[in-house]
C-alpha cells in the first residue's frame, strides 16, 4: 500500500493496534486524549514519510514514541485539590486577599445603610454621606454646607443617633 493523504483512514486503521500499543506504554496520560494525538502524529507522518529512509512503521513507531517520551518530561498538571507529600494542596496555600463573602457582606451593608439615610433628616443624611462616603473633614464640610464645624459634628452625632435607631 502507498503512503498518501488519501489512503490515510486506511493506514490509521491499519497502525490503530500500535496506537493503542504506543498509548498503553505511557499509560500515565489520559488515554482517549493521547489516541487522538496518536492520531494526529501518523497524519503527520504520512505528510512527511520519506520512502528512501525506512518503513512507515518504524518511521510511525518512532515518532509515536518520541512524541510520548517527550510528553512524559513535561511537569504533570495538578490538581488544585491534590495534596503533596506534606499534605498541603494548592487551594489551601493559596491566600486570597480579602474574603469574598466579607466583601459581599460590607456591600449589602453599605446598601442598607444608603437606603436608611434617605430615612433620616435631610440635612444630617447630606453630611453623613459627605462624611462617610466621599471621606470629608468636618472643616471641609462646613465650608461646601457654609455652616461651623461644631455644627458638622453636632449634625453626624444626631445623624448616627438616628441611623442607630432604625438600623436596630
């Protein structure tokens, strides 16, 4: 039988019992994964088969074996569950930066408390979210509300009192 692309189904049926050999030897691999791959290297080969160099088959069986060999160097992927030998698994060393439950929590938090200020007097809401939520100075708020810095500090007092009281 000739070596061409277009006889190639019959030359992958006639190579399958290597495939499967070739795949059985590194069995450390996924094996459907590797039977296609051993798929695709003897369609390569077929391509790139030289008559004047040998057999097809030893040709095919190097390529296949090389091609696993290599595969067989690189690290192996794990698991972010797979524990090493010091029983540590990648989940675990793993240190997030802030807690997203916590983050869920504070913004539920922040909603509510938003929601309540519109509860409350006007002008001690106005503060309180100066205050709170655009992080201002009692000095700076008297000057954009034109009133004392004593009574910014009055207002947010009355304004916690009464936030205090429909929050409870």
């Amino acid at each position: 039988m000739k070596i061409t692309l277009d006889n190639s189904e019959k030359i992958l049926a006639a190579y399958k019992p290597l495939i499967l050999k070739t795949v059985k030897q590194f069995g450390a691999f996924e094996e459907e994964e590797s039977i296609d791959e051993a798929r695709m290297i003897l369609i390569d080969a077929i391509g790139t088969y030289d008559a004047t160099k040998g057999t097809f088959g030893t040709y095919a069986k190097n390529l296949l074996r090389y091609h696993f060999l290599d595969k067989a160097k690189l690290p192996k992927a794990r698991s972010i569950y797979e524990e090493d030998e010091e029983k540590n698994s990648i989940i675990d060393l793993l240190e997030a930066e802030e807690n997203t439950e916590e983050i869920i929590m504070a913004e539920e938090r922040k909603k509510e408390i938003l929601a309540n200020l519109g509860k409350i007097n006007k002008k001690n809401s106005q503060i309180l979210k100066l205050k709170y939520y655009q992080d201002l100075t009692n000095n700076e708020i008297g000057q954009i509300m034109n009133i004392s810095t004593k009574t910014v500090f009055n207002r947010i007092s009355m304004g916690l009192k009464e936030m205090r009281e429909i929050m409870v």
